[in-house]
C-alpha cells in the first residue's frame, strides 16, 4: 500500500515538474529572425519592423479593393453575364475572401508562420490580379463586345467555356490569395511588439497604436481604390485597371520582403486544431466519469493552473480524468491536460463576442447596397459639369477615420489612460461595445433621410440633395473606428497560445456573416411584408413605391437590441474570466471542495470587467 501511495506521489510531482517547464516555455515563447535565430528586442520588432507590413496592408487593401468595387461592371459589360447571376459572383467572391481568412489564420498558426504564408498567398494574389489583367485586354478570352443596357432585343453572348474558366481561376486565386494574407498583416504586425519584456507597459502601448495604425492604412487603401482606381477603371479600361491592382499588390509584397531582416517571428505551433477537438472528444468519452475528491488527480494539475479555472464550460475538465492513477499512457484523445483545457475554454468564451458583431456588418452591407441606390434617386449634380458617382459615397467612412483616427491614437488615449488606466485608453470589450451603440443613429438617420427623400419626390416633386445621406456614412465610420480595431484587439490579446492569426481570421468572417445575414432578412421582409394585392417593403426596382425607410428602422431596432445582447456577453465574459476565478466560484467549487485557498490571478482580470458591469446592474 505504502509503495502504491510513494509511486503515486512520485508520479504527481513528475508530472507537476513536466507541467510547470511547459508553462514556462509558453510565457517565454521564444521569437526568432530570418535565420530561425533568437530574435532580439534591440535589432528585431517595434514599429519599424511593423510599418513595413502597414505597407503591404494598404497596396494589400488597394488592389483588392478597386476589383472588388468595379467587378459587377466587368462581369455584366464584358463577361454579359445576366444581372442576377453577376451579383451572385460578386457576393460570392467577396464572402469567399472572408471565409478563406480562417484557412489563412490555421496555414500560418499550424505550419507556416505568418510572414511566409503572407508572402505565399501574396503571389498567389498577385498571379489572379496579372490573369484578371491579361483576361481584359486580349479579345481572345473575352465574348464578343455587345452592349447589356442598349434597349434592343439583342442577346449578348455569355462568357462560356475557357473564357469562364479562365476568369473565374483569375478570380478566385484573387480570393485565395487575399483571403490567406489578411489575417496574417494584423497578427505579424502586432507580434513586432513583446509585451513580456522588461518594457512591457510600454510595448503595450505601442500595440495599442499599431491596432489603430493598421486601421489607418486600411482606411487609405480603401480611399484611394474607391477613388483614383476605381476612376482608372471606369475611364482607362478594366485591363488597365486590374493591372494597377496587380502594381500595388508587387508594391506590397515588396514592403514586405524589406522588412525580412528586422522582424520578430512567432514559429508554427504545429496543428491548432488537434489539441482543440482533443479535449472536446476525451470529456465526451468521459462524460459519465465522476470527477476526483483530490483535484491534483486531473492530469496536468498543479497550484499555477489552478489559479485560472472557472465555471465555463466546467463538463471539459473531464477530458482530465485518469481511469489510473499511475499509468498515464493513454491517448491523447482520451486523456487531455488542464492548460489544454483552458485553451478551448478561451475559445468558445470569445465565441458570443464575435457573433453580436454580424449585425453591425449588416449594416455595412446596407452601406453599400441600398444606401447607394438611394443616392441614385437624389441629386447628384455639384456644378453644371460635375456629378457625385453615388458609388463614391462609400468613401466618406474611410475619409472620417483617416481624420478621426489619429486624433483618436494622439489624444485622446493618452487622455483616457490617465482615468482607465489602460494601455489603450478604452479597453478592447468596451471599444466594441460603443461602436455597436454609435451604429444604432447610423440607421436611424438612413430612416429619417430616406423620408425626407421619398416626401420631397412624392409630395413636393423636388429631388433633394445627395448630400442629405452623408450622415449615414459619417456616423458608421466613427462606429467602425471603435467596433473594428476594437475587436481585432479584442481577439488578438487572448491567451490562446499560438492562435493570434486564426482568431483574427475570425473577425474577417463576421464580415461573410454579416452580408449573409442581409440577404437573408431582405427575403424575410419582402416576404412577412407582402400581401395578395402587392409585393414587400422592397419587392420593386422604384424607392418612391418601396418603404426602404421601415426597413431601415428595423434595422435600427436589431441593432439596439444586438447592443444590449452585447452587453449581456461582454458581462458574462468578464465575470467569468475574473470573478469565477476566485475561491467563491473557483475550481475547488466545481469540484465540492472548499478547503483550498485559490487566489485569483490578476493578468486574466486585466480585461473591461469593472465598465461592462457598470453597464447592468
């Protein structure tokens, strides 16, 4: 018995002493340079490492941008697909890019790092631009030139056969590409800043500003697309036009190769998604297990994992149970660690965070749908000579935060870190939430406009100013500055150990979601609002018989009520990453026991739980 007992305690402080190495390894996650050395903070990172790849994001952002913008005119003028369809290829194509970030976050997290993926991706990006280009200039790979909108009966010859395939190849090693090197740019440049080093406050201060920088450049790339590129393509031709976007994207791989030699490099854990479905299978496998009276008995335990447990999620600490006590051969699948645990509690906590920010990215669909076909309706006339494209009206956000934001990094987050005392000024779950306040006025003036408009036209004969709908866009780029870099900070500042790409992968999709989600409530709309004597709220091609404006006060609604949800979320997330890790709602409450002392562990509490809980009382 007493041998049994020695064995057994032999085996616990083995373990313990495997564990603690483990953990100490991944605080100290060593970086390295080009050469797979030990990078070093004096030679390696920092801003000057990250601003070459704030380079590659705004050409990345630039080429991107003015294809995915111009497309629909390419598909329907050139390619004479029909209407439908185009705008088909066009949501699919952007929904792709979105949806492919995942895969470029885990390729990079899993096996390539993110400065080889970027540059990889980034080729691949750049063939699609160069075979988009080559498409549009040879008649050869293109129908025969016929006008879609001449009014005839004239049927125009559809793009079949190798010319579609050769455009669609084009077109979607376009969305590979971008959809690989997106999340790569955000994680690659902020992993330039080490927040565990003898500086670490105010590294962490420079991150904060790096976020708000990548926003910066992305807001340029965004501007100058939808304005000189777009203009190329319009008046130059789209062979020319894609072959600018091919221009900058070698421009922004070029950005990035220079930079080689001063980057801190985080290497490939190897699959992020193995331990992940490990831990998901083993607590399934042992879900009738009953857990132990000692909790040292959990594979992988001991006092420094303790401090972090929580109530979350509490039926996957059984994935930690040994059915022996000293033999601790079994699989992987069936027997998981603590910390590994933890990981896939992280997950799935960020999980309600990132869903209420699809409906905000409905918004932003609206934006640029039925937003611009109300400035089709208006006057766009600025001089007898001069007209306002209603296209252009995207760009007013991108012009706000090129203005707002460096206001926003220059004073008024050195102001806000003298009350919060957070690097950021405003911390990443409370950002979030004020941009998915400031949103709710965004639809609110859409609705108000879209009356005055539609009055004026009906009532009075006027067609009003363009100018009338700028508010709409004003009011989201200021949400957008808060939601977006908020979010993308959110996520990249969880400690999710080798996942900071596939999680900033993750914000991308919010986008695919959220277009997803408009199309499925335009369909709902015309559907609940219709009637045997007509159709829906926007069933006709004419705003002046579609009632746009109740649509856009129930987005208001949605969005209010996506708020509060929000707030409901963020609370939870906070209460239980810190309040549950205390001795009320600690581990040894989950497991029945009460006779250990376990200290909450204050670097998991520096998130928002004290202002997101002013919010609810």
């Amino acid at each position: 018995m007493e041998d049994d007992k020695r064995k057994e305690n032999k085996e616990l402080n083995r373990e313990e002493e495997e564990e603690l190495n483990m953990a100490d390894e991944d605080h100290h996650m060593t970086t390295v340079d080009w050469k797979g050395r030990p990078s070093h903070s004096l030679n390696h990172g920092g801003m000057k490492a990250a601003v070459f790849v704030l380079g590659l994001q705004t050409f990345e952002i630039m080429g991107i941008a003015a294809v995915g913008n111009n497309l629909i005119t390419y598909v329907i003028n050139e390619m004479h697909f029909p209407l439908s369809k185009s705008a088909n290829i066009v949501t699919n194509f952007i929904g792709t890019i979105f949806i492919l970030a995942l895969l470029g976050g885990y390729l990079s997290d899993s096996y390539l790092g993110c400065f080889w993926t970027m540059l990889i991706f980034g080729f691949i990006e750049l063939s699609g631009f160069i075979l988009l280009s080559v498409q549009a200039h040879l008649p050869q790979l293109k129908p025969a030139k016929c006008n879609m909108i001449n009014g005839d009966n004239i049927i125009c010859e559809e793009a079949k056969g190798l010319k579609a395939l050769t455009f669609f190849v084009a077109l979607y090693l376009v969305a590979l590409g971008s959809g690989c090197v997106k999340p790569n740019m955000i994680a690659h440049g902020a992993d330039q800043f080490n927040k565990d080093d003898n500086h670490g406050s105010n590294q962490s201060k420079k991150l904060s500003s790096y976020f708000n920088a990548a926003y910066f450049a992305f807001s340029v790339g965004e501007l100058v697309a939808l304005t000189l590129l777009v203009w190329v393509q319009t008046h130059s031709g789209m062979d020319i036009g894609f072959g600018l976007s091919a221009i900058t994207m070698a421009m922004g791989l070029v950005c990035l190769v220079c930079g080689t030699l001063v980057y801190r490099n985080k290497p490939p854990q190897g699959s992020i998604l193995t331990p992940i479905a490990q831990v998901i299978v083993a607590a399934f496998l042992k879900r009738k297990q009953v857990y132990p009276s000692n909790p040292q008995m959990l594979h992988g335990s001991q006092n420094k994992t303790l401090s972090l447990h929580t109530q979350r999620f509490r039926f996957l600490y059984k994935a930690c149970i040994r059915t022996s006590r000293v033999d601790n051969n079994e699989s992987a699948w069936k027997l998981c660690t603590m910390a590994q645990v933890e990981q896939v509690k992280i997950l799935l906590s960020v999980i309600p965070i990132f869903a209420c920010t699809i409906v905000f990215n409905t918004i932003l669909a609206q934006l640029q749908t039925f937003s611009v076909q109300q400035g089709s309706s208006m006057n766009t006339q600025i001089t007898k000579s001069f007209h306002i494209p209603p296209a252009s009206l995207q760009s007013i956000p991108y012009i706000i935060l090129i203005v707002l934001v460096p206001l926003y990094d220059t004073f008024f987050v050195p102001f806000a870190r003298k009350f919060t005392g957070h690097d950021s000024g405003i911390k990443p779950l409370n950002r979030i939430g004020i941009g998915l306040f400031v949103v709710v006025f965004s639809m609110v003036s859409a609705a108000l406009m879209e009356n005055k408009r539609k009055n004026a036209a009906l009532h009075d004969g006027e067609i009003i100013s363009i100018f009338w709908i700028t508010p709409q866009f004003l009011i989201f780029g200021i949400s957008e500055m808060f939601t977006a870099v908020g979010l993308i900070e959110f996520f990249y500042n969880q400690s999710l150990k080798g996942m900071q790409s596939f999680l900033t992968g993750l914000t991308y999709c919010s986008y695919a979601f959220g277009f997803f989600l408009s199309s499925v409530l335009v369909s709902l709309v015309n559907k609940v609002t219709s009637s045997s004597s007509g159709g829906g709220w926007l069933s006709n091609n004419d705003l002046n018989k579609d009632r746009l404006d109740m649509f856009y006060w129930l987005l208001a609604v949605l969005s209010l009520l996506n708020f509060f949800n929000y707030l409901f979320w963020a609370r939870w997330y906070s209460r239980n990453l810190c309040g549950s890790a205390s001795s009320e709602f600690g581990f040894e409450n989950i497991m029945g026991n009460n006779n250990t002392n376990n200290h909450l562990n204050p670097s998991k509490c520096d998130g928002d739980h004290d202002i997101i809980n002013a919010h609810i009382p």
